[in-house]
C-alpha cells in the first residue's frame, strides 16, 4: 500500500515562472491538504481539497491555486514564482469520516528553489 | 488564528532521558495528532487522541489532553539519538473555519 506520493522531489524554477507540483494521497483517503515550510518554521496550511472543491483555506495569495481530481490525487500551482516562494511543499491525506478527520499522512514533500 | 503552538522551541537532553514537549490550541477540537518530522523531510504521524481521551500510550510515547486547559502533553521515555527530530502538533478543529495549523514545533536533540 503506497503512502502519499509527491512529485518532483526537487525543483528549481526562475523568478516570475509557474511551477505544478502533484500529490497522490495514500489509498482510501479522500482528503489533501498542502503546506508550505520555509526552513525552520513549522508547515504553514496553504489550502485542503474534499471532493473535488478546495474546502479551506490558509494564508497565501492567489497566484497559489489547486485542484484535485476524481480519483483523489491533487495538484497544486503557484503563478509568477517569487524568490519568497522557495520552501518545501508538502502534501498530506486523511480520511473524513465520523468523530473529524483521521491522522494526516505527510508525502515527503518538493524541495522547491525560486532563483 | 495560531491553532498549536508548541513549547519549548528547543530541548537537549541526554540519550535515556525523558522528554517532555506541550502544546496549546485555542478551539473546539475533535482530535489532536503529533508529528515527527527528521530534518527536511516529511512529517510522520506519531499518534491521534481525541477529543474524549484524556491519555494515550504508543510505546515510549505519551499523550494527554487537557480540554480544559487546551493543551496537551508529548512525553518521550527512555530518549534515543534516533529521537532526534522536530515534533509538531496539529488539530482537527470543531469549526471547519479553524484552519489546520502547526506551530514552529519543539527541536529535540538528543545528546549521546
């Protein structure tokens, strides 16, 4: 059974560029979740994705959009890259279900370099 | 809203020590989850308790919660090296408005 999957694992892009970075929840969850972690600061909640429809939202500009597909895999954008923008992206799954959501599940992230 | 916020930012103990991290959250939660994550890497879920559990135990981990006082406790007996790591706690708010948030975290280093 995979866990959650995250690709690329590392990324440079230029400043003003777009970037896609693309996650695969584990098996059976319904739920992504994706974070930006700038070095030595906790994971910051950029947006979740249930059904299809960005359900909550965090901190961070428009030029920061997803989306998730039928079959749970979610991708996330970010539009005219700024050298603010480097950090890890993580993803992360859970479940919805009775009593809240299940533990999230963290993929190992996409190193992203804005230069 | 911070929702997590972990304390202290920092802790060095020696290897066999115990470790002792908290957390305070400010809402209504239905469960709140600690996390491990070893530098620059993924997070990795260590253990879930809700909102109606007061104490948990998963190995040389313990948890508890204090609704009351929305805090909760990250206990680590018998310290490795291998302990050594970020721990980040995170919530799942009552209020779909409340955001998903994680504190900078507790770095634990574990000295041999």
């Amino acid at each position: 059974d995979a866990g959650v999957t995250q690709s690329p694992t590392h990324l440079i892009k230029t400043r003003g560029q777009q970037v896609t970075l693309r996650c695969s929840p584990k098996s059976g969850h319904d739920t992504v979740s994706w974070y930006q972690q700038a070095l030595g600061q906790g994971p910051q909640f950029i947006f979740q994705y249930y059904e299809e429809e960005e359900r909550q939202r965090g901190n961070f500009p428009d030029r920061f959009s997803g989306h998730q597909f039928p079959n749970y895999s979610s991708e996330l954008n970010v539009n005219a890259l700024l050298l603010g923008d480097s950090a890890l992206y993580l993803c992360a799954s859970s479940l919805f279900g009775e009593g809240g959501r299940t533990e999230a599940f963290f993929g190992q992230g996409t190193r992203l370099t804005v230069v | 809203s911070q929702q997590g916020e972990e304390d202290p930012q920092a802790l060095s103990i020696q290897e066999g020590e115990n470790a002792t991290m908290n957390c305070s959250y400010k809402t209504s939660i239905n469960n709140l989850q600690w996390y491990r994550q070893n530098s620059g890497r993924g997070l990795v879920h260590l253990i879930l308790i809700r909102s109606n559990e007061r104490e948990k135990h998963s190995g040389r981990l313990r948890v508890t919660l204090d609704t009351s006082k929305k805090s909760s406790s990250l206990l680590i007996t018998a310290s490795r090296a291998a302990d050594t790591a970020s721990y980040f706690c995170a919530t799942d708010a009552m209020n779909r408005d409340d955001k998903n948030i994680f504190g900078k975290g507790t770095r634990l280093h574990i000295l041999p």
